[in-house]
C-alpha cells in the first residue's frame, strides 16, 4: 500500500520545448498542477516546476514571455519506479533537493509524485495503520518567513529562492494578511502576465 504507484499523479500534462514560461505557466494554471513535462519529438526531456518559476524565473526577473520553458526545466528528470515505497521516494527528494519526481513503469513515465502527495500519503499512514493523526509539529518547519504586504512579488520570490522555501506569510503592520506561495506565483502573477517589479503583494 506504500507503493508510490498509490500516491502519484497520474495525468501527464505535457508542453513542447519551444513554448515560453507563460504559456507554461498558464498550462499548469489550466490543469491546477505544480509541474509540466517538457517533450521534443515524442520523448520527455525535462520537468518544469512551480518552484523553478519562482527560483530561476520570477527571482532572477526574467521576461516570462521571452524565456522557454526548456531553458530552465529540470534534465534529465529524475525517476523511481512505480513499485517503490513512498519512504524511497522521500529520501530520493531530500538526496537531489527536488519536489517533484517522474514515476515510471517497464522504463515509460506513467506519473508524476510531487512533495504534495506526501499529505495524501502521510493522512492514509496515520489513520488507517496506526489509528493516530500525527502531531502537526513533527511536519511543520520551525523557522517562519514573513514579507511586508507592500513589498513586491519580485522582492518576495528573490527571498523564497535565497531561504529555499515554497512559502511566506504576508504581514501589513504585524498582523498575519495571508500566505504567498510558489502557487500563488505561477497562477496568479505568471500565468496572469502581471509584472513582478511592479505588482504588490497587497
């Protein structure tokens, strides 16, 4: 029942190598996902992330309309095999510093498992083999980063590449406004075609 083959997604959305972070961004907006394949003549040569949106894209300000999707996704793509246990998939995520992993089986990609499946993985684990919901500490990260909601969307992913984080809280005057993802970043600004220079988090 740990098999990764449980947990993974298993609609493979997939982009040609010419099309720009934009369109790129709008695809995985269209489909509500964190990844894209990348293909060129048939074959899949790399993985694009919402996370390299925002650490190689949105935080190094380049031109989402000018930059191909193919010059920043991840090659090659890093894959376990289906019948893997999900704790081989995690170890394999933490050994590379990578969110997202291709799923194959018999050598062809049939999924994709990103760090977000984790949470289907880890409720089934808990309820269902031990009868425990697991204590929300021994999940969370410790260290919380937080933003003025003035400062720019540009300001706030140039500090998401540079902790490494997916996230940050959004303050206006101390108190909590909401919370700004590598989500938020690729569906709502990217996708959008909204200037990250110039565009608040407010």
């Amino acid at each position: 029942m740990d098999e990764i083959r449980f947990f993974m997604e298993e609609s493979l959305v997939a982009i040609q190598s010419t099309v720009s972070i934009k369109e790129a961004a709008q695809e995985m907006r269209h489909h509500s996902i964190s990844s894209v394949l990348i293909t060129e003549n048939g074959d899949y040569t790399g993985l694009l992330t919402d996370t390299d949106l925002t650490w190689k894209v949105a935080a190094e300000n380049l031109d989402p309309e000018k930059t191909l999707a193919s010059t920043i996704a991840n090659n090659p793509i890093i894959t376990l095999d289906a019948s893997y246990p999900m704790e081989d998939a995690y170890a394999c995520m933490r050994k590379n510093n990578i969110r997202h992993l291709g799923v194959t089986e018999k050598d062809q990609m049939v999924g994709i498992l990103s760090v977000k499946d984790f949470a289907n993985y880890f409720h089934t684990k808990f309820n269902q083999e031990t009868g425990e919901k697991g204590e929300i500490q021994y999940f969370m990260k410790d260290s919380v980063l937080s933003i003025e909601a003035r400062e720019s969307v540009l300001n706030a992913a140039k500090k998401m590449a540079q902790y490494k984080v997916g996230s940050l809280i959004v303050s206006d005057a101390g108190k909590v406004k909401g919370v700004f993802s590598e989500s938020a970043l690729t569906m709502d600004i990217i996708a959008a075609g909204h200037h990250l220079d110039t565009t608040l988090l407010s």
